[in-house]
C-alpha cells in the first residue's frame, strides 16, 4: 500500500447505500447476551457444588434434603430467620463498598479483618469510657471505629507511597498486629478490660450500656433489622453516587485504569490513593463498630469472625459495583445465617465449612472466569500484533 493511498480521502457514501445498524444496538445485544451467559454460568456452578456437597453428605451417612432445608430454615424460612440474614449482610455489605473504592483506584486492600478490628477497638472504647450514655455518645463511637479503621489503613498508605511497600502485603501483615492490639486492650484494666466479679478475668470487655446499642425494628420471631441496615444502605447509595457521579470518583476511576494517563491529567496519585485506600479502611473499621453496638454489645477477641474476609469476597463477586453488592451480600448474609443454623442442628462443624465453602466457590468461579478470559484474549491479540509488526519489518 502506498502513502499516498493512506492519505487518500475516505469515498463518499452513496445516499442510496442501506443505513447500518448502529454500533449502540450492536453492543447492547452483546451485552444482553453476556448478561444472559454469566447468569447461566453462575447457576451451573451453583448446581455443581450443590451436587458435591450433597455427594459428600451422603459419603458421611448423613442426608442431604435435611442439610439443603436447614440451611434454607435458618436463613429464609420465616421473618425471624429473612432478620438474622440481614444482621449478617450488614456488615458484609458495609466493608464491601469500601473495598470497592480501593480496587477501583487500583490498589488491592486485603487487611479488612485487621481494620475492622481496630476499629471495633476504638469504638468500644469511646461508647465505655465516655458518660453519660446516649445517641451523641453511640455517634462518636461509630465515629471513632471508622477513624481507627481509616487511620489503621493510612499505615499501609504510608508505606506504599514513602517506602514503595505493596498494599497486598502491608495490609496482610498488619492484620495480625491489630490481633495483638486487641488482646493487649483487653487484658488490660485502663483499657479494655471486663470488670469482673471477684478476682475473675475475662478476655472481654464490659457490656455496653443500652444507651449505646443501635436500635433494632420489630424483634425475633417477627420480622427484625437493626438500625446497621439503614447504615449500610445509605453508604452504598453515596459511595454508588460518589464513585459515578463525581469528578474525584472519575479521577479515582481513571487511577485505577491507568495510572500514567490519570498523573498526566493531573491526578496526584499519592493523594487520592492515600485517600481510597482510607477509605476502605474507614468503612471496614465502621462494619466493626456495627457490630459492636448492634449485634455484639461486647467486644471479644474474635470480634471480626471472618466478616473482613467475606466482605472482600462481596466486592470481588459484585465486580466492584456498589449496586450489585448489594444483592452478594445479601446472598452471603443467608449463607452464613444457614450455616449457623445448620451447625446447631446436630450436622459436624467440618461439614458445615465443607458446603459452605463449596457455594463459596461456586459463586466466585463465574467472575474469576469472565477474568481468565479477558486476559487470554488480550495476549492472544497482543501475540498476534507482535505478529504482525514482526512479519512487517521483515518484508
């Protein structure tokens, strides 16, 4: 091809050549389709592992239809049961949107356990020692577990950008100095400590008093939520807004997507990232205030109980959408709701991880295989192009 044929003005189209389908259209059908295929994919999967589960089941001697109905009583059967699923979404949901704010500005926070952590920490301390009890008091507490969760993660902001430590592994590892930071707290009597009976210790705090526990609607058998729901729904609308609908939501986008484009935008990358990285931490630290004050009423070693970990699961499976968190972690409140109840049903406790675990999975598999593929087939056209301007300079 000549130069000059690449110059060439493009010809004028006929004005009796037949109109084109417009690309929109085109795209919106593909996405119909792919929205259509990921949801066959996720029920395939689900059916697999309900399928090996039911399999393992019935290897231990045990039932399966008794297993699948206790895990569907104990989390949707009754109004009592749709509540408890919603105790346990609430914090799922609230460390999810955080998360998501990070992954979005491209960095990938992992310590939620250890946020979450502190910041139940530095709420119970506020909602014991600060008197007398009341909402101002229950503000400052939530208020204070989202700081000691935003200030814990500024740690792992710190380091990435003054010492080049990744946040993967800076965020990991503080997860279990904040373990050790609650078991100092707690076995000490200026902090954390239970005032006992006797010359009794226990590893606990005291109760918090009523003044500073979250109200709850309606109450067990009847249909019942506490106040975290509205909390936790109302973040996901603002977060939802912030991130779509606000210039330094875009810029957070465009850092993510590309980091050299957004710098040259004019983005400071050290800033807005300390900032989403923060922020995640914040909404994990108030998921543990949460639960503290609307579900715990104490604070125990074991505090967090996975919820860190799950909640960084609802963010990977919801794709990094703040809407469809919403729905994930809904799904996995009534996992963990079904898998208590099958628990206290007689079922061993290994088999109840076992099952869990495999939905789990079934549910993480369609995405992390959307993924794979994306990256397939972006080295298969980088190959190709390399190909290509290899066989180029050749001729």
């Amino acid at each position: 091809m000549s130069d000059t044929s690449v110059f060439a003005p493009a010809p004028t189209p006929s004005p009796l050549a037949a109109p084109q389908p417009p690309v929109a259209g085109r795209s919106g059908r593909a996405r119909l389709v792919g929205a259509i295929g990921m949801v066959g994919l996720y029920v395939v999967s689900i059916a697999i592992a309900l399928g090996i589960s039911a399999i393992i089941v019935s290897l231990t001697h045990g039932s399966p239809s008794k297993v699948f109905s206790a895990l569907y009583d104990g989390s949707l059967r009754g109004w009592g049961s749709f509540g408890y699923t919603l105790d346990n979404a609430t914090p799922l949901l609230i460390v999810a949107i955080g998360t998501i704010v990070s992954v979005r500005a491209g960095f990938f926070n992992i310590g939620q356990e250890g946020q979450l952590t502190i910041g139940a920490t530095c709420g119970a301390f506020v909602a014991l020692r600060v008197h007398p009890a009341g909402v101002p008091v229950l503000i400052l507490a939530l208020a204070a577990a989202a700081l000691g969760g935003a200030l814990w993660a500024g740690i792992c902001a710190l380091l990435r950008f003054w010492r080049g430590v990744g946040v993967v592994i800076s965020s990991l590892l503080l997860i279990f100095v904040a373990y050790q930071v609650l078991s100092y707290a707690l076995s000490s009597p200026r902090l954390l400590q239970e005032h006992a009976a006797g010359n009794a210790t226990l590893n606990e705090s005291d109760q918090l008093s009523p003044g500073v526990q979250l109200h709850r609607f309606g109450a067990y058998p009847r249909f019942n939520f506490g106040t975290g729901l509205l909390i936790a729904l109302g973040l996901t609308m603002v977060i939802g807004v912030f991130m779509t609908r606000t210039k330094w939501g875009f810029r957070i986008r465009m850092l993510g997507l590309n980091p050299v484009v957004a710098k040259r935008s004019g983005v400071r990358a050290a800033l807005l990232g300390s900032v989403a990285i923060m922020i995640s931490g914040a909404t994990a630290g108030l998921a543990g205030g949460v639960m503290l004050t609307g579900q715990a009423y104490r604070i125990t070693p074991t505090i967090s109980n996975n919820v860190g970990w799950n909640g960084l699961l609802v963010a990977l499976v919801a794709r990094n959408n703040a809407y469809a968190a919403i729905v994930v972690a809904f799904f996995f409140g009534a996992l963990e709701a079904g898998g208590g109840f099958l628990a206290t049903s007689g079922v061993p406790t290994d088999l109840v991880n076992i099952v869990t675990a495999l939905v789990v999975l079934a549910v993480v598999f369609p995405p992390a295989l959307v993924q794979f593929r994306k990256y397939r087939r972006a080295r298969a056209l980088a190959s190709a192009s390399v190909s290509e301007d290899s066989r180029a300079v050749a001729a």
